[in-house]
C-alpha cells in the first residue's frame, strides 16, 4: 500500500481526506495494478463541499467582477500549459490513454479556460423599453449558484474543463465528483487552480468509490444544477434526482454515431476518418463513429482500407509514443465489449479484423475489430460498445442511408463523406445529432457547442 501515490480531496481551499478516513486504490488499466490511493469521500464529504460552494459564492467569490474571474481563469490556463506533461501522465495511469494523446488533450484544456475567460468580462444584460414611460426595466444575468459536476472515467479533465469553464466564467461555484475508475487526474487538477489563487470553495472535488457519493451531490439541497457526463442509464437517475429539486441539468450521454459514406467521397480520407473516429482511445469516446454506413458501390474498397489499417494498430503500452491504441480503462468494461463481441458472433457477425487480443499483451486489450453482415436490429448494431468496434451497413439511395443512420434512439454526433456540397449539406440538415462532421470528424473546440439529441442527453 505504501507505494502508492497519495492523493487529496479539496474542499474550502484544503486538500483533505474522507471525513472516515477511507481510501480506495485507483488501478493502472495497462499494468492491472492499483497505482494511487484516493479518499473514498460519502455524504459528509458532499455536504462539507457543497457547503463550502454555497459559502463562497456569498464570499469574496460573489464580489469579484467578471474581470477579476477573468484573470484567474487566465491564470490557470496557464498553470495548465505547464503542467500538461503531468496532467497528461496522470490521465494515462488512469485510463490507460495513449500519453501522445493526453498530451494533446491536456494542453488543449487551457483553451477553455481562455476562450470562457473572454467571456466573463462580457456578460450583458439588457434595458427593456416598456408602454409606461415612469419605468425602467432592465435584466441582470446571475450565477445559477452552485453547480455539481459529475464525470466518467474515460476524459475525466477534458470533460470537467467543459463544466467548469463556462460555470467559473459565470460567477457560479462548483463541486465536482470524477468516476471512481479515474479520479486522479482530477485531485491533482485542484492543486493549479489552488495554485492560481481562486478563493476558497469556489472549486471543490469530492472522490468516492460507490454511485452513492455521486448520487448524494445530485441530490443534495444545496446544489443548484448538475452537469452530468456519463451513461444514459445513470443519466436519467440524474435527471429523476434533479426533477425532484426543479434543479436544471445538462446530460452528456451516450452515442451510437453513424458516418455515412457516399461513392463520391475520397475513400482514403474517409478510411483515415473511420479509423481515427472509432478506434481513437481504444473506441472509448461518446462521440466515436461505430456505424458505418456506405454506399454498396464502394463497401469493398472502403472495408478493405479500413480493415488493413486497423489490422496494422500497434496495441502496447500507452506511455510507449509507438503504441497507437491503448487497454480498454477497466475490468468492467473490457468484460463488457468481450461479451458484446461474443453475442455478436452468435448473432452472425462476420469479423473482418479484430476481436479479444492476445492475452499475453496483458492489460485489458481488443484488437480494433471491423464487423460486416450484421442486421441492423442485432445488439451490436444497436448498443454503444464504448470500444474499439465498428459495424457495417450498406445502403443503396440518400434517403436509405438517412434511415440506417436515423435508426437509434441516440443522436450525438455523425460524419459524413462525400464530394458533393449540396449533399453535404443536405445529410446535415437530414441527420438527427447534435454534430455533423462533414469530410472530417471528431473535431470540437471551445467556441463550438457540444451537445446531443434524444438517449444523447439533454
Ligand atoms: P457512468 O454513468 O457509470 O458514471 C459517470 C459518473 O456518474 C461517475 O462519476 C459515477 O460515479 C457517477 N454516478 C454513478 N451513479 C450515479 C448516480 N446515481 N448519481 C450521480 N452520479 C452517479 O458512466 P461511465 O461508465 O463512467 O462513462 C461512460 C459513459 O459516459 C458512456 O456511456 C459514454 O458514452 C458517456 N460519455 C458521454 C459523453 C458526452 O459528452 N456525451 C462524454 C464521455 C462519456
């Protein structure tokens, strides 16, 4: 036990433990080995945090001017930049994300504390002309007060950084709770913004290994709406807890993406796209783009692109700048894609590349799989995977292509591949997500909205 790196939770400006002095260990998804010890926080740790949010937003917090917030969102966009490298390897341990990835991501971070940074200044409200001239009407904009930011394993900082930019632009005060399976990165996120000198309880983390802690801060009278990333499961439990406070949430769920290719497309450039979209972080993103859907013209080059690139993935150690796809982040969900594999297979999928890797790789591997002849209606068709699986459709006509790709109950993002402007367009329109990516995907960036239609979230 005592090798294990230590880390803090952080409420009212202090790094401290579980109020029961509970641990649990945080385990390396590459090596299968505990690596860090967390606080296992329960509702005490909650309601301390939540405490400490609601006292700060009455505190220094709630005086400050969107100029002052400004600066120090300023300042820990820069204390990110430095510290990305670390953050980055934390990640990896983690999640067992490819650190040449993380990397990428974590310097991307500062972005959207700079981007919402120039907004906290600019933040307007309006003089209304009214009938009756003995009036003066105008509109204040105010914090919502104190938001819980819940989040799941497989981006804990991208994902907080999305919650707590726009809420620390605001003027609002945050208690965030990562996932049990990745809380590391978090904990040490809290050190810069420490660092960067925001008053106390305006950033709070609280850390537990039980759904309980997560689901004590949703519930809690103290909170005045919850940022949710995770499950669609989980996410109506958000939402059902919430309801019950009349409390706003914002859900980022699940996805099924499709990317529909059209005969005209660059077909290597799409390949390119397909591959990176789906077998990107081991197929463990919401957005990922697990259905592909082309037209029959091209579905034998296109398969065959894809298929030999993702035969020639190297799988390995994800802090190895050769490996190009790490272990799935853990046990649970490497059980998870392993027997949505199997089903498949009895389902009659035909494996065109891919499956269990060998397990001698160790770590909680699968090859990137591409699965052809498999009906629409069959589970992996129909399920999110959260791995690195791709299923084929073919389609003759536009419009059946729109109804293979309408034909989820999810709707966060699409791809679309074709040379044809006024189809692009069109499928744009055409497609129910919150994103269609056109001749690219998987692209996001601060000023863009982010966000999903039906199981996808609210
Ligand atoms: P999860 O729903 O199991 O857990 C997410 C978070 O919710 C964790 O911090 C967990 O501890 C907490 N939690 C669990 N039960 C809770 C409850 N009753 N009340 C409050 N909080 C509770 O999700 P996961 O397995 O960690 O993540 C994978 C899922 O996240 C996938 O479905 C993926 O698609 C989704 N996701 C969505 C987006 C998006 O932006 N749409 C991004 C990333 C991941």
């Amino acid at each position: 036990m005592s090798e294990l790196e230590r880390f803090r939770m952080y409420i009212r400006g202090e790094f401290v433990e579980a109020t029961s002095t509970a641990v649990f260990e945080s385990q390396n998804p590459y090596t299968g080995r505990p690596w860090a010890l967390v606080p296992d926080g329960g509702t005490e740790d909650v309601d301390d945090a939540v405490r400490a949010a609601r006292a700060a937003l009455s505190g220094e917090w709630g005086s400050f001017t969107g100029f002052r917030r400004a600066a120090l969102m300023r300042r820990l966009a820069a204390l990110i930049t430095e510290n990305a490298e670390w953050l980055a390897r934390l990640e990896v341990d983690d999640c067992g994300k490819l650190y040449r990835e993380m990397i990428g991501q974590a310097r991307s971070l500062a972005a959207w504390f700079d981007y919402f940074a120039g907004l906290a200044d600019k933040i307007e409200g309006k003089q209304i002309p009214t009938p009756n001239p003995g009036y003066l009407v105008y509109t204040r904009r105010e914090p919502v007060g104190v938001v819980a930011a819940i989040t799941p394993w497989n981006s804990p900082l991208l994902l907080l950084a999305w919650k707590l930019a726009p809420a620390l632009a605001a003027g609002c005060t945050v208690v965030a709770k990562p996932s049990e399976h990745a809380p590391v990165s978090t904990l040490a996120f809290a050190q810069l913004v420490h660092e960067a000198g925001f008053p106390a309880g305006v950033f709070n983390v609280v850390t537990g290994q039980s759904p309980e802690t997560g689901a004590a801060l949703v519930g809690h009278p103290g909170v005045d709406k919850v940022a949710f990333t995770g499950a669609t499961s989980t996410g109506r439990a958000v939402a059902r807890a919430a309801a019950g406070k009349l409390n706003p949430v914002t859900l980022e769920l699940g996805g099924k993406s499709p990317q529909v290719v059209f005969p005209d497309a660059d077909l290597q450039a799409a390949a390119n796209g397909l591959v990176a979209g789906v077998f990107a972080a081991t197929g463990q993103t919401c957005l990922a783009g697990s259905r592909l859907i082309v037209h029959e013209s091209v579905h034998d080059e296109l398969v065959r692109l894809v298929s030999d690139r993702a035969k020639r993935i190297k799988l390995g150690d994800p802090n190895d700048p050769e490996t190009e796809m790490g272990p799935l982040a853990n046990r649970p969900q490497y059980d998870k894609v392993v027997s949505m594999l199997r089903q498949a297979a009895d389902e009659g999928a035909c494996v065109v590349c891919g499956g269990v890797a060998d397990p001698d790789l160790g770590g909680y591997f699968v090859q990137p799989t591409v699965l052809t002849g498999v009906a629409p209606q069959d589970t992996i068709a129909k399920e999110e995977v959260f791995g690195p699986v791709l299923v084929v459709h073919t389609f003759t006509d536009e419009d059946e292509a729109v109804a293979l790709a309408s034909d989820t109950p999810y709707g966060l993002a699409a791809g679309v591949w074709t040379k044809d402007v006024h189809r692009a367009h069109r499928m744009a329109a055409r497609l129910r997500a919150g994103t269609v990516w056109v001749n690219c995907y998987r692209a996001v960036a601060p000023s863009v909205p982010f966000g999903g239609m039906g199981l996808s979230g609210i």
